[in-house]
C-alpha cells in the first residue's frame, strides 16, 4: 500500500457478492461515488447531510481499496455492490446534478482518526430500517436541520478524534505487490514494509519471530519470521515472499490492526513511511547515487552508447547524461530522474548483463556484484571475494578487523562488514550491497 492514500482514478466493483459468478465494472471513481450517492441518499436532504454522506462513502469506498480488502483475498475487485458489506452501486443508475456537483468538489477528500492514515472504515447505514454503530443517515438530516456542518455530523457519529484530509494526491489504482518475490538478500522499502507488518502480527501469533526493523535488507532472521507465518497460514514454507504471501500478510496484518472496523486500532505514518525510495537528479549525493553509478558504470563497459562514468556518489551531469542514454533505449520516459520504476529497471539490466557473463570473465571496474545482497548465512565465492577485499582495505584501516578467506559469511565477517561501513558512513547494516561491493572493488584494487 502506499504510504498515505491516493485517490484512485477507477475502482473495479464486483456486481453481487464475493464469492458468486458476477461480472466486474470498472468505472472512474467520481462516477462510483455519484451512483453511490444517488442510490444511497435523497437529493432533496439538506446540502450540509448530503455532502455528510459523500463523505462518508468516499471514506468507506478509500478504506477498501487502500487496505486491499478484496484484493488480499484473491478476488480481482475492490469492492462490491452488495449494500450488506458495501454500497448500493446501481450499475447504470441514474445519477442527480446537486449530487454530481459536490461529488466533483470533494471526490479528493476523505476522513481520518487523529494520528492515523488509512482512511476510517466508515460504516453507516439508514437509521430508519437498519442501525449501526456508525453514521445514520437519516439522523444526518435531522442533525443538518438543527444547523450543523458536514464536519460537526461526521464528529457527532464517528467521534471527536476524526478530521479531514482535503485535495488528496489522484493516481492510479496500483497493486501494492512489488511484482517481484523478496527472498534472503532482497532489500528496500518493500521488506521493511514485511518485517513491519510481521512484528505487528507477531503481537496475536508469537510463534512468530520478531525481527529487526532498523535495517532493510531481508536477512536471515526475517526469512525464518517469514516461514513460521507460512507454516502458521498453511502456505508453502520457503521464507520467500511471493504474491500470495505478500498478500496473505497483508490481509492478515489487516484483520490485526481491525483497518476495516470502524474500531481500528489505526495506522501510523511510523508503519508505512519509506525509508530507502526516493528520486535521485541533478546535485544528489549518497550511497543510493553510488550503486547507481557502479550499475551505469558495468553496464557501459559492454554497451558503448551509455557514456563512461566515474563513481563518486555524487550526480552530476555525466550521470545524468548515462540515465538519459539509459531511459531512451530502454524505452522510459527521458527525464534524467532516476525513481524507483528507473532504478529497478537499471538494475535488472545490469543483473541480466552479470548472468551473461563467462564464469572467468572480469571487467574493468572488478568483480561483477552478484545482484542481490550478501548477508550472514551466505556462502560461496561471492563471500571470499568480499572477505578478500577486505582483508585488503584492512591493510590500511586498522578499524576493520582481518578474517578468514573461506567463503562463510559468518559472525566476524559481519563484524568486518559493519566496520567498513562505519568508516564509509553507510547504514551499519551488516550486508553489502551494490554500495559496498563497488567501495570494496575500488578501494582494494587501489591498494
């Protein structure tokens, strides 16, 4: 899920309920909140009750699509028009023009508990034939009567601890699936999303393992965190998050916090804030800028077009030039930012550029990194080229401790690893990743 909700352009509505052959439509979500509100309130109830209610059914319509609510269980909707879980969606209804007209002014507002983003599962229902614990509507026109405003009758249903979120950011409707499996060595913001939801469902199922979420790289700790939840839900126990893990973590994470009651324990920005994301131009600096030159940097050794660049960290005008020369052949948009759409894009070039590569062939800038991170647990030949090179650096830095050359990345080569990147001023995580490796291969072949 993204870290605070975006309006949706379309919402796909299942016509019937979940589990029955019913056909799918898929409608701009302005249009779905019309119908909804056509079909749900009357046009002539007072402005203050209806624009009350479109709040209302925004809210509830945002909470199932950015809590995956259907999506997480395998359907390929997001919500349906059963009025018993959902909303009365009439497909082709008839929509009233005082109804289209503040849907258009507040399709892009939704409402909220006080220190949490998801948007409040906002149950209501009509007060008259059906009561709940949340907004009646019926009571809303007595109360739009009596003089109150939108925000005072939403309060007066839903709590004073509620406020309103106005001109939400409008994009797609995007699977919250990276499209890719995490395994041991994967890293990003994707597995620190995992290892959070995991602590977070650890809390009601302690079998199984916290795991550390100061760094995130996906490590030994949390793939066995990941296969005591596969064993716990009846998946397949080989700790890699595909898609029906990923999305079983997810509605389980769900089901935990109660994002989809009206009573939900709530979630914080701490929860789904990125940490590592972030788009990369002109005067950036830093370990993200350096693994992005060292991928341009191999991949121009074996396709001329891309202009030789150095690594230094920082992005200049050569870098930007290579991503340009990147984007165009590659088929991207040309802007010289690197996102993370980009960078995963160079990144898997360079990964199939390594694959291709004779077992004893070795380019100008040293040993190809393997693609993935190396962590502790490793073992093998890229272990003894790391344990190698710093062994070399060590000669000069009597802050990183010698170790054995024998391909287990074990305890002290972690401890030589976090040495390093202490000196480097990297996240003290313990794994090299493209960062390290390319600091590693230059600083040794200097030596």
């Amino acid at each position: 899920m993204a870290v605070t909700p975006v309006i949706p352009q379309t919402i796909t509505v299942h016509l019937g309920r979940p589990n029955t052959d019913a056909p799918n439509v898929t409608v701009p979500f302005t249009d779905y909140i019309k119908n909804v509100a056509s079909n749900e309130i009357y046009p002539t109830w007072p402005e203050n009750a209806i624009r009350a209610n479109i709040l209302a059914q925004i809210t509830f319509a945002l909470n199932r699509v950015y809590t995956e609510f259907y999506r997480s269980r395998g359907y390929d909707f997001d919500i349906t028009d059963n009025t018993s879980i959902d909303q009365n969606y009439v497909y082709g209804g008839e929509v009233y023009d005082n109804i289209s007209r503040i849907v258009d002014e507040t399709f892009n507002n939704y409402i909220v508990r006080r220190g949490s983003v998801e948007p409040l599962y906002a149950q209501f229902c009509d007060g008259y034939q059906t009561n709940c614990n949340g907004l009646l509507q019926w009571g809303t026109v007595t109360l739009a009567n009596r003089g109150y405003t939108p925000i005072q009758i939403l309060r007066y249903y839903y709590g004073d601890d509620i406020g309103i979120v106005y001109n939400a950011e409008v994009g797609g409707n995007i699977e919250s699936y990276p499209g890719v499996a995490l395994r041991r060595g994967s890293f990003g913001d994707d597995v620190l999303t995992i290892k959070r939801e995991l602590n977070r469902i650890g809390k009601n199922y302690p079998a199984i393992p916290a795991v550390n979420t100061d760094t995130g790289v996906y490590d030994l700790e949390t793939e066995n965190a990941v296969k005591k939840f596969q064993e716990i839900f009846n998946l397949d126990a080989d700790g890699v998050v595909g898609k029906a893990t990923w999305y079983k973590i997810k509605q389980v994470f769900a089901a935990v916090k109660r994002l989809s009651e009206i009573t939900s324990e709530g979630l914080t920005l701490s929860e789904v804030e990125k940490r590592y994301t972030r788009e990369m131009s002109i005067g950036s600096r830093g370990v993200d800028v350096e693994a992005l030159q060292y991928y341009l940097a191999f991949l121009g050794y074996f396709y001329p077009e891309l202009p030789p660049i150095p690594i230094t960290g920082y992005f200049g005008e050569l870098t930007r030039d290579a991503v340009f020369t990147f984007q165009n052949n590659y088929g991207l948009p040309v802007t010289g930012v690197v996102d993370a759409n980009v960078f995963f894009a160079i990144e898997r070039a360079y990964q199939n550029a390594v694959s291709d590569l004779p077992p004893s062939y070795r380019t100008a800038i040293g040993e190809p990194y393997p693609g993935r991170f190396i962590i502790e647990g490793d073992r093998g030949e890229s272990v003894r080229i790391i344990q190698r090179y710093l062994n070399i650096v060590a000669q000069s830095n009597p802050a990183i401790p010698t170790i054995a050359v024998d391909g287990i990345f074990g305890p002290r080569t972690k401890a030589a690893v976090i040495a390093f990147q202490r000196s480097l001023g990297f996240e003290q995580n313990g794994a090299v990743g493209p960062a390290e490796w390319a600091e590693l291969v230059i600083r040794g072949n200097r030596l």
